[in-house]
C-alpha cells in the first residue's frame, strides 16, 4: 500500500489524542491542576527534599514574564524551525518536477 | 528533560560540562569538514536542526497526567551522526536557556549530554547496527529514533539520581524516582516521534535520494530495495 506509513501515524496520533481525552477526565475529576510539565515536576521533587535553586536564569538573562509571552517565544522557535523545513522541501519538490518534466 | 537552572549542585553541573564539552567542539570540527567537502548537504543540514527546534517547542500531553516535549534529534542522527548532532542540539539547548527559561546556562551542560550527545550516540549506533544485519529501513528508523527520545530521558534522571541520591536506598530508589517522572511520562511521546520520523525518511527517499547515499545511511542496492517497497 502506498501510504501505508503514512496511516499507521494517523492513527497512532489519534489514539494517542484519545488517550489524552480519556487521562484528561481522569485528571479533572481529581479537582488538582494537572499537564504541568515533566521538568517542572523533577525540580519540586527535589524542592520537596528541601533542595534550594542556587541560581535562577533572571540572575543574568531572563524569564519570560508571563505564559503569553513564553508561548510567543516557543511559537517564534516553532516558526523559525518550520520555515525552514517547509523551503528545504519545496525546493527539492520543485527540482525533482523540474529535473522530470523541463517545461 | 531539561534539568532547571539551579538543580544542579556543585560539582555535577561542572562534570557534565567538561564531558559534553570535548564532544561538541568534535562535532563544530566535523561540521566544518563536512560541509567544506559537500555544501549540497546544507539543506539537510537545516532540515535536521529545523525538526530539532520544531520538536523540542511542542509540549505534549502524556498518559502520567503531566506533559513533556520530544527530542526531534533523530533525523540528524541518523543522517549525519550523534556528534554534529550535538552541535545542533547545543544551539537550541542555549536558546532555550537564554530566551525562554527553560534550562539554564549552568546546566547545560548536563542538558546538552542527555538530549544531545547520549540519546543521538545511542540511536546512532542502533541504526548502524541493525543496518548490518540488513533489518527492514523503516522499522529501524523507528527504533533509532524511540531510542533517541526515550535515552534523553533516561539519561536527565540518571543526572539527577547521581546529584541527588535518596536518603533510604540511595542512587537506585532515586533513579527509579526519576525515570518515574520522566521516562513513562515519555514512553508515548517516543513512539508517536519515532513514526513521525519514519514518515519523514520516506519523503527525503522520495525527493533526494541521493544525500542518503552520498551520507551512507543507506547503500545502493538497499535504496533501490526501500525505493521499490515505498511504490507498491
């Protein structure tokens, strides 16, 4: 079958977004804020051993302020990531139409 | 995976630097020599540090209730090996780190060994492996790429276990704390990335062929066998 691979994805992802829809009653009828990330969570297991942060990035750059403004600099990351994956491919789509049909 | 500025204790955060750090100037040294020889790879090159950024941005939902980003190391693994890989891995490590908090300057270095020395070494050297025994392309790209995401992960607790070992059973109960939080929020993540990427493959074999062979990921004979199964 062509696309085969193709399918076998599809339906993973939407197995997968099932899961999460299915997680995600579970989660809220517990009441608790759930989907904190998994990074956040290493670092308040360690808080709750009574581990203190010895340095912070706003020490010498910069948190982002709010959720908006570091949801824009991961979309800009996003973006920049995107843009180049989707050049790089049409270019070489357009050189392998052109290389078959000259016209 | 990433480990949050200020988690690591003196002196991990200074180990991991020095070992990741002879490993990324190996790979800016490759790179050079790469792309001196051959600047048609270019292009591939943006692609693979583009899925880099594109992957690491997105943060999923996983069964454990909490969320967790993919690696998206694996297409620059396996096409140009782990210690380029490691050079573009370092780039987005340090753009997260400067610009959006997320890691920091100390822990870099541990950072840029899970996600991008350690996860792409392992995936690397799976492929090529199973590539000899002449295992089926696509179900090898998968398992280089699971691996490439599920390593990350073990490797960010096993960082974390060393720095911070449990007062009641020590270095093991805490690793297994770890890979509690990490690795199973992970397990489903890396599959969805290793199809993700085994659809990716198949487009480049489509369109440019050629830069798999001139990279040798894959042979001749083999591409003409993986050309032949994608038209069926």
């Amino acid at each position: 079958m062509k696309y085969k691979l193709e399918i076998i994805t599809v339906i993973a992802i939407i197995i997968f977004i099932g899961i999460f829809l299915y997680t995600d009653t579970l989660v809220q009828a517990t009441g608790e804020e759930g989907w904190g990330g998994s990074d956040g969570l290493g670092s308040e297991m360690l808080e709750a051993q009574g581990y203190e942060q010895w340095i912070d990035n706003s020490d010498y750059t910069f948190t982002p302020p709010s959720g908006e403004i570091e949801s824009c600099l991961f979309a800009l990351q996003a973006v920049f990531g995107g843009l180049l994956i989707g050049w790089v491919f049409g270019s070489w789509y357009t050189e392998r139409r052109l290389k078959k049909n000259p016209n | 995976m990433h480990i949050m500025e200020g988690f690591l204790p003196s002196p991990w955060w200074q180990i991991w630097w020095i070992l990741a750090l002879p490993c990324i100037i190996y790979g800016f040294y490759k790179l050079r020599s790469i792309l001196k020889e051959n600047r048609e790879l270019l292009p591939l090159l943006g692609v693979a540090g583009g899925f880099i950024f594109v992957l690491s941005a997105l943060k999923l939902p996983s069964v454990t209730g909490s969320c967790s980003h993919p690696t998206g190391t694996a297409l620059s693994a396996i096409t140009f090996g782990p210690w380029i890989t490691a050079v573009l891995g370092f780039i987005v490590l340090l753009f997260q780190a400067l610009f959006i908090a997320h890691g920091g300057i100390t822990t870099l270095g541990a950072n840029a060994m899970s996600m991008a020395i350690v996860g792409p070494v392992v995936g690397y050297y799976v492929y090529k492996g199973l590539d000899k025994i002449n295992f089926n392309f696509f179900a090898n790209v998968f398992i280089a790429a699971f691996l490439c995401d599920i390593v990350t992960y073990c490797v960010t607790s096993l960082e974390l276990a060393l720095a911070f070992p449990a007062t009641a059973g020590g270095f093991v109960a805490s690793f297994g704390a770890f890979l509690g939080v990490f690795a199973l929020t992970q397990l489903p993540l890396a599959i969805i990335e290793g199809l993700v990427f085994v659809v990716i493959f198949k487009y480049i074999i489509m369109l440019k062929p050629e830069l798999l062979i001139k990279l040798k990921v894959l042979s001749e004979e083999k591409m003409k066998k993986v050309q032949g199964e994608i038209e069926e």
